[in-house]
C-alpha cells in the first residue's frame, strides 16, 4: 500500500505517519522498482497500535520501550497511570483556583492578579503544574501562512489565465490553434486547483493538531 492509502485506512495524517518512522517505530520496506516506501498489514497494525496509546496520551518513549520488549503494555500502563494521576492532581488545584475566583465575584480590573499569580508560583514550586493556554494562541497564525501563499500562487496564475485570453482575442488571426489555447488556458488552472486541495490538507492537519501532539511527547 501507499502512504495515502494508510493514511485513509488507519486514520493517522502522512505527516505523523512520516514522523513515526523518523523516530524508529515504524520500518516499512522500500519498493526495489521504484523506491518508494511499500505498508504492509504488519505497519497498518502497528499504526493502530500507535494511534491507540496516542489517544490514551501515551508518551513515545514508552511506545517505543512496548515494541522493543524491554516494557510490556502492563508495565507502561502502571507507569502511565502515575503520570495521569499526577495530572489529575494538577486539574484539581487549577480547579480549586477557578471556584475561588467564581466565588469572588469581582471585576477584572478589580482582580488582584499579582497575588494570584504569587499564589500560583509557590503551588507550583511544590510540584503543581498549571496548563499554558499560550501555546495554543498561536495555532490560528499558522493559518497565515498556507493561506496567504495559496492567495498569492491562486492571483498569479489567474492574471496568467486572463492576460492569455486578453492577449487571444487581442489577435485572434494570429491566434495559437483553439485546442493549444485550451491547454494554455488549462495548465494555470489546474495549478490553481492543486493549490487550493492542498490548502485544504495543510487546514485539516493544522485543526487536527496531530503532528504538534506528536512533537510534544
């Protein structure tokens, strides 16, 4: 099978699946004719595999540990539940924090914010970890740039298209013969239309978010 077809089977973005294989967990075989990379049932199960522990929040390293014998789904669960529990504590004192603060019932302007923050530091010198949103604010400027590329290629080739047909019927006696204007005509236009599928891909990998997911671990 081809990268596009295991990725429409398992679920699991090209960019990850490529990802995978750059940190060892996954080896498919190359094709002798072409060189391409050639899956197998065997990379489809353990795609599956991989994607399961990843939506549990399994960290790589432990995958990785899983698939050299040297750990067994066991031994990582037990390990992985000490990290959930750890975090399930984190939750509860971000919580506790946000009923004070609904119970205040006071104004931003009004919230004493250094005290908070103060407050805060020392819960998290004694092993809390409180979650960063401000790594998330940047996710929407990575839709800048796709999007701002794909306008620019769509305009130029649009200008392309229209300065052809402006320039046809400019000379029509010199004209090209009609079906070599259509091709002129098509080339620009396909590219607009592959520029514009793969803007759709880059937003749907972007929203999924699951090549950032995978990073993180």
């Amino acid at each position: 099978m081809k990268i596009n077809e295991v990725e429409a089977q398992v679920g699991i973005t090209k960019k990850n699946i490529r990802f995978y294989e750059e940190q060892g967990l996954l080896s498919p075989r190359r094709n002798s004719e072409n060189g391409y990379r050639d899956y197998g049932p065997e990379e489809v199960a353990i795609l599956r595999q991989i994607k399961l522990l990843r939506k549990l929040g399994v960290p790589l390293e432990e995958i990785r540990r899983m698939q050299a014998g040297s750990s067994t789904v066991a031994d990582g669960m037990r390990r992985h539940l000490v990290t959930l529990e750890r975090e399930r504590q984190n939750l509860e004192q971000s919580m506790e924090l946000c009923r004070g603060l609904k119970d205040r019932e006071v104004r931003l302007a009004d919230l004493d914010a250094a005290a908070l923050l103060e407050e805060m530091e020392r819960m998290e010198r004694s092993g809390t970890t409180f979650k960063d949103k401000q790594t998330g604010d940047t996710k929407s400027i990575r839709y800048v740039a796709p999007v701002a590329v794909a306008l620019l290629m769509t305009a130029l080739m649009a200008g392309i298209v229209a300065l052809m047909i402006w320039g046809f019927g400019l000379d029509p006696a010199n004209a090209p013969p009609l079906p070599l204007m259509v091709v002129f005509v098509a080339i620009p236009c396909l590219v607009i239309l592959g520029v514009l599928l793969a803007l759709v891909q880059r937003i749907r990998e972007i929203g999924k978010g699951e090549i950032d997911d995978a990073k993180n671990y």
